[in-house]
C-alpha cells in the first residue's frame, strides 16, 4: 500500500517562492545600485523575479540561487543599457538635416529656354552631355553609361556635378539680370 500521509511535491510557485522570494531585498539594493533610480531599480528587479520564474525549471535545488537570481539581473540589466544604446534619441532633427543636407538654392521662377540653354552652354561638355541624355533625352542612367561608354557611378557623379554647375550658373545669371518683369509674349518657362 501507498503511503498516503507523505507531503504531496510541492508547486513551482511554492518552490520558487521559498527559493528566490528571500533574495528579493538584496536584488533590490544592487539593483539601485547600479541603476540609482528607484523605479528603474523596481522594474529591474520585477524582471528579474519574472524571468526568474519563467525559468525556474532550470534552476538545480540546492544551488546558490541568489547567484543565478543576480546572473540573471545582470543579464537583463545589460540587454537593457545595450538596447538603449542602440535607441539614443536625437535632440534637434532639424539641426542634423542642416548639417547632412547641402543647400540648394531654388531655381528661379521667370527662367527662359534661353536662359537655360545659355547657362547649359556655359558649364563643362561632360556635365551637358549626362544632363542632356538624362533630363531632355530621358534616358536611366544604365542607358546613359552604354551610349557613352562610362561606369553608371560616373553617370550619376556627373550628373549630380552638372547639374550643381547648372544652378550655380543660373543663380549668378540671375543676380546679373536688369530684373526686368516678363513680358506676355516671353517664351515657355523651364524649371529643372
């Protein structure tokens, strides 16, 4: 026959708290410790005893449990600064944009097509050519470096040169103009 007067095993929940629950002053005064902030050091800690319990299962009876329960802590606390880190916040967008983002003067309103073809003749035969094929031609950039022969990193760097000269050019035509008003009968007006 059984004996039926033996303790039954007890639960997880029994065992974890007989276990680890003695620890959790302890784990709280390291935790502020390092966190020197009391509710940052409650949620520490409160992670820590819920990890702990998820699991337990692997915890050997008998063991230093305070020593797994602080492996533990120190884990969480380390995957926290490490996420933080990878998180940081930025303190001004618009300062850092400024600072990434060249400015690019904006096109006047009252350009002609002799204004720009007349600024287009004025920068380098190798920038007209890219802007040419790409912006009036339309071609992609892949279709642009088989018909000149040339890497597409070449057609893009080009571009992007050309057409900065291009701006450049129309601005200091600009500032030089008489700042007459447009007539009526002016030509159609381009802006790139």
């Amino acid at each position: 026959m059984e004996d039926r007067t033996s303790p039954q095993p007890h639960s997880p929940w029994e065992a974890f708290e007989r276990e680890a629950m003695p620890h959790a002053d302890r784990l709280f005064r390291l935790a502020m410790w390092y966190e020197r902030d009391r509710a940052a050091a409650e949620d520490l800690v409160q992670d820590t005893l819920m990890q702990a319990l998820r699991s337990f299962q692997r915890y050997t009876p008998g063991t230093n449990c305070r020593a797994w329960l602080v492996t533990i802590l120190q884990h969480l606390r380390s995957n926290r600064r490490r996420a933080a880190s990878r998180h940081r916040e930025v303190e001004d967008v618009d300062d850092r944009i400024a600072e990434a983002v060249p400015f690019v003067p904006a096109i006047p309103q009252h350009l002609t097509d002799e204004d720009l073809l007349a600024a287009l003749r004025g920068i380098p035969e190798v920038y007209q050519d890219i802007i040419l094929l790409c912006d009036v031609e339309e071609m992609t950039y892949k279709e642009i470096a088989e018909a000149l022969s040339i890497p597409i990193g070449t057609v893009m760097s080009r571009l992007h040169r050309g057409r900065a000269a291009l701006r450049t050019r129309l601005g200091a035509d600009d500032a030089g103009a008489s700042g007459e008003a447009s007539r009526s009968d002016a030509p159609s007006r381009r802006t790139l």
